[in-house]
C-alpha cells in the first residue's frame, strides 16, 4: 500500500488515480499526518505530493524528517522533490521563469530503476507548473534530466530508494508519467499490484461482514450507480439481511422503476421495499416554479418517505450510502484534514438523530472508475453501470418552473428517445452528460394541413472530467436531425426541438 501526502496541489487526486490503476492501493492524506500515524499505516512507498507554496517560506509546509529514515521509498513530485531537497542540504530558489506547461526532458546521467524506459532518445515529453525550482541537489543525489529551463528536473539516490520529481507524471499531458507511476509502486515498493476488482470486492465483503454481524441495514436506492454497487456489494455480503428502499418520486426517466426492481428485486433477489409517491412529490411541487424550493422540498420528502419506510424496519441498525472516495476528499478537504462530512447522497445524509442508525458506507475508499469496475465484477447491467450521472430531484430540475405530470410524462418519452439514438449512435459513451429539458413554453408549428401550438424540448449533452466546468458536445448534424424527427413525430405535445449549445461556465450543465 501506498501512501500519498498532500501538500495541496491540484492534481493530488490524480496521483491517487494513477496508483490505484496500478492495482495498488494507496490512500490520500494531509502533510501533517503523524508520524506514529504514518508507521502503523505501514506503507510500502510514499509519495509526497506537489502544492502551491514556496518550501524556502516562512510556515511552508513540511514533514518530519525522520520520513526519510523508515527505509521506505518515497518519490517526492514538485513540491516534493524540492521539500526533500531542502531537508538534504540542497538549494532550492524561484525559478527566472515559471514553467507552466508542456517541456521537454533531458536525459542526464544513467536512467537508473525508476526512470528506466522514460526516456525515448533521451528525451521524454513532461508537463510542468512550478515557480521555484532545485539549484543544487543535496549530497548523496544525482541528476537523471533536466530541462532548458529548469537544470533539476529529476534526482536520484538509488541507494536510499529516494525519488524526484519537478514535473507531473500524474497528469495524462505527461505521456510515460503513468509507467513511472507504475515501475515507483511495483518495482521499487514492491506492491504486487492486487487492488483488483474481484479483490476489492473480497476485501469488502469480509469486511461489511465484520461490522455488521447479525445486524439489518437499509438503504435508500436510487438507481444511479453508486447506490447500485453499494447495495449489490453489501447484498453480496449479507443477504437478507439488507433492505433497499426505493422511492418512485415521480421524476424518474422512462423505464427506470420496472429496470431497477427486474435487477435488484428479480434477477438478484434483493429486498426492495418499492414506494410509489408520485403523487405526493407532484402535490408537494404543485405551483413551486422556484429551483432551489423545488430541490427543498423534493429532498425533505425522499427523508420523510424513506424515515417511514426506515421505522417500519425496527432491526434496521445501519444506515448504507453509496460515498465515494472523491466525496470523502473533497468534502473532508484532505488537506485541513477536518472531519468527514457525509455526502447528502439523495439527502439521506440529513435523516435525524433520534434514528441513531450507524453508517455503512463501503465504497468510500474507490473512485468511481473502480466503483463501475467492481459493479460489473458483480454482475450489474453494463448500462446501468456506465450510466451518465442523474442528480438527485431528477426531472424535477428537468422540467423548467412548476412540475406538472403533463410534462414529466412528455420528457421521459423525449429523453428516452434521445438517449437511445445516442446510444444507437455511439455517442453515448463519449459524452460525460446528456439529457432533455423540457421548456413550458408554446410555439407555433405546423403539422401535415394543420397548424400546432405545442412545447419545446431542448437536447443538451456535454463533455467534462470534473463536471466543474465543461463544453457542449460537438453532435454531428445528421444525428440531431434524426433525433429531432423522430422526437417531434412520436412525442405527442412537441412541435420544436432545440440543441444547447452553452459551455459551464457561464451556463451550467442542468438548466435549473
Ligand atoms: P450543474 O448543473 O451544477 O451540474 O452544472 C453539475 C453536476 O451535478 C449534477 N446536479 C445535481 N446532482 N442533486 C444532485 O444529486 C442536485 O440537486 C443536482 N444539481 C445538479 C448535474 O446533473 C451535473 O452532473
């Protein structure tokens, strides 16, 4: 196992992704975790991670430096390098000219292990963002290459299994950084890589086992892929003894309650306690236009439903949700290393206290690429493992000012459609996000001798990594004009279809 300190960069979580794709396990903590902490964790490697201060200023981040004397290997990147430079006696200053982008590496001196097959001719293509850099390295050190602009690029000391590195091997403009990510962690730490799904989910199962017992657990399943693995993975561990409550609100997309039930309750005989509440969501939404009273109160009502639901299961002792690794780190803020919050996974998060139920919570150590990994390991749908993200009130955000079933009814029949074509298409899977919005507006059109007066659906699909910012999908004209046909001729009570084509920012990726 690996063990990652942050010093705050913002590719930090990357570097946990790479080792991780090396099917090794490693875990992401703040620079200031304990060395007794650090000791019992028992890592095989370190790697300390770049951020954005100066290691030569007053209060600069740092680690003790007895780090360095465990015998571990650690691979120090950017801020790290220079950090570990600095502890050894070398020099680091602010660099003439900041380097931020793409540079090209120089082989200096003999590759040595990790930087064996780095190098193609003796240079490597890198990704670079630093302002300081190392003047002189420390005793004990060479230097593998350098830039034109930046002397001390990579360092050595193979004897003391110490590493580093000024660019970013963790970032994909780096080309080869993810074979030097790998060779760091298998080769000079000796993981075996065995972070595979089929052991992950092993691990998991013993240990849900473990902190369970006898004892019931329930969870709210909303049909997105995180409460899917989460509740296949704990089924997987204790059977009957987990019940899923899933709540039909009313806002779903076309098919998706008979889909969710025929997988869970049907093929892999989990306990589904299914409520339909359609109309009490559509009398609580009846005259709100305003969003955010819409998202209010679509979220008390999943509480109110499911601590019902939850108070009929009296064995009920836990509390499962679908947390996963990202929302850990960001909620935590790794680097003040405050105390977790719990994502408002559907709002089950805010159930009160008085239902003292304990949180199980078994994928809050996986991204999401290892949590689509492990749900198909475990035999769930592909489509609904690689499904595009669905937010929380569903159509309720979907369908623009006041919720009406009228309208919900015409942008699940829409939305249906578009997303089969894109699928069809084989655009489905290189959008990050895609979906109709329904517009309550009427225009005119006209429709064999007749003239029409109905509502406009928009189309919107996005590409994004982080769903922060992200650009509008470049649909190719042909695609849209089939979509748009077919969503006009079979959606009754649509005579116009628009494609958004709004990047975030300004706009965001839902229309509410
Ligand atoms: P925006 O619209 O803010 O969306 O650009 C970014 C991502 O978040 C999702 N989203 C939500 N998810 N509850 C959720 O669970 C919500 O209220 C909500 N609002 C937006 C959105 O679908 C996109 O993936």
């Amino acid at each position: 196992r690996i063990l990652i300190l942050d010093f705050g960069s913002q590719y930090t979580q990357l570097i946990a992704r790479r080792v991780r794709e090396a099917h090794v396990y490693c875990e992401l903590h703040p620079f200031d975790m304990e060395l007794e902490a650090i000791r019992s964790f028992r890592p095989n490697g370190i790697i300390l991670s770049g951020g954005p201060k100066s290691v030569y200023e007053e209060g600069a981040p740092s680690i003790p430096g007895e780090l360095f004397d465990l015998g571990i290997p650690v691979l120090g990147i950017c801020y790290g390098m220079q950090l570990m430079c600095d502890h050894f006696g070398g020099r680091v200053v602010p660099a003439g000219k900041r380097e931020y982008g793409h540079a090209e590496l120089h082989a200096k001196g003999r590759p040595g292990p990790l930087f064996e097959g780095f190098f193609l001719d003796g240079k490597s293509p890198v990704w670079m963002s630093h302002g300081d850099h190392v003047e002189q390295v420390p005793d004990g050190f060479e230097v593998v290459a350098g830039t034109d602009n930046a002397p001390v690029c990579a360092i050595q000391d193979v004897a003391r299994n110490l590493y580093g590195v000024q660019f970013h091997p963790e970032v994909n403009h780096t080309p080869r950084g993810e074979i030097l990510i790998d060779i760091f962690v298998r080769s000079i730490c000796g993981c075996t890589g065995q972070w595979t799904p089929g052991q992950i989910i092993e691990d998991a199962v013993a240990r849900i086992r473990r902190q369970v017992g006898r004892e019931h657990v329930i969870l709210g399943l909303s049909g997105g892929v995180d409460s899917s693995v989460a509740a296949s993975l704990i089924h997987r561990a204790i059977g009957d003894q987990l019940t899923c409550v899933f709540v039909n609100n009313g806002l779903l997309r076309l098919g998706e309650p008979e889909q969710v039930l025929a997988t869970f309750a049907e093929n892999m005989g989990v306990k589904v306690v299914y409520v339909d509440a359609e109309d009490r969501f559509l009398k609580a939404l009846k005259g709100v236009a305003d969003p955010e009273r819409k998202r209010k109160i679509i979220g008390n009502l999943f509480v109110d439903i499911f601590e019902e639901e939850a108070t009929k299961l009296p064995d009920a002792r836990w509390l499962a949700q679908g947390t996963i690794y990202p929302d850990v780190i960001e909620s935590a803020g790794a680097k003040t290393g405050k105390a977790h919050t719990i994502k408002s996974h559907h709002n089950v998060g805010g159930l009160p206290d008085y239902m003292k139920l304990k949180l199980l919570e078994p994928l809050r150590e996986l991204f999401k690429d290892e949590v689509r990994a492990i749900g198909e390991e475990l035999g769930l749908p592909h489509q609904m493992v690689w499904r595009h993200p669905f937010p929380g009130p569903g159509l309720g955000v979907r369908i623009l000012g006041e919720v009406k079933k009228e309208y919900a009814d015409i942008l699940r029949r829409a939305d249906a459609i578009y997303i089969e074509e894109l699928y069809k298409s084989g655009h489905y899977d290189k959008i990050s996000q895609a979906f109709a919005v329904f517009l309550p507006v009427k225009s005119v059109g006209v429709m064999g001798d007749g003239r029409t007066y109905e509502y406009v659906i928009a189309l919107r699909a996005v590409e994004t990594r982080d769903f922060m910012t992200a650009s509008w999908y470049p649909m190719p004209y042909e695609d849209l004009a089939r979509i748009s046909n077919r969503i006009i001729n079979e959606v009754k009570g649509v005579n116009r279809v628009t494609y958004d084509i709004s990047s975030k920012p300004p706009a965001t990726i839902e229309w509410e």
